[in-house]
C-alpha cells in the first residue's frame, strides 16, 4: 500500500464499511425505541429498513468493486475472494428489491411523515 491512490481506495473502502454499519446502528436503535417486535410494526420502520437496505447494498458494492481494483486483473480471477465478494455484492442488489424499489418506499415513509406531523 505505498501507491497513494491504493491507499485511498482502502480508505474510501473504510469510510464505506463505517458509513453502512454507523447508520445500521443508528437505525437498529430507532427501531426497537418503536417496538422492534410490535404488532402492528411502527409505520415509520419500513423507511428504516428501506434505508439500512439501500446504504448497506450500495456501501457493500463499492467496497468490492474497489477491492477488485486494488488487486487489478487479478481481482477477477474466478476463484479470488474479490471476485466472490463482488458477485455477491452485485446479486445481494436484486432479492429484496431494486434501489429504486427501495427509493419509493423511502419516499413514501418521508410524505407519511410529514402528513402526519
């Protein structure tokens, strides 16, 4: 790692990794101040999960793409850690709903928010 602009693709892979996980926390507290296992759930904790799921994907995805480019064509080699965590990354995107799925429910949550406020 003396190359700086390797030394920046880690850091803005740990920038990332903290992102994700500081706003997962964040969010993990305002859904059990809610009542995590409530019946029925709080109405503001589908925008929460919609949250957590666009900033954790999107981190994950960006942090394998650049750890590909740190390792270069190697990175690609089927078999590598890199390339697994990137096709892992890519397809963890689709199951639960496309980002722009997860956008509608953001914004919905926001106006619900604001009608009732």
């Amino acid at each position: 790692a003396d190359l700086q602009a390797v030394q920046h693709l880690i850091a803005q892979m740990d920038l990332d990794t903290y992102q994700a996980r500081a706003t997962s926390l964040v969010a993990q507290a305002e859904l059990d101040q809610m009542g995590a296992f409530s019946i029925p759930l709080s109405r503001e904790a589908p925008r929460l999960i919609s949250l957590v799921k666009v900033i954790n994907d999107e981190a994950f995805y960006r942090v394998a793409d650049r750890a590909v480019q740190v390792h270069g064509a190697a990175g690609l080699a089927i078999g590598t850690p890199e390339e697994k965590l990137f096709r892992v990354a890519r397809n963890l995107r689709i199951p639960a709903g496309t980002t722009e799925i997860q956008y509608n429910a953001i914004s919905r949550g926001r106006f619900r928010e604001k009608l009732s406020g």
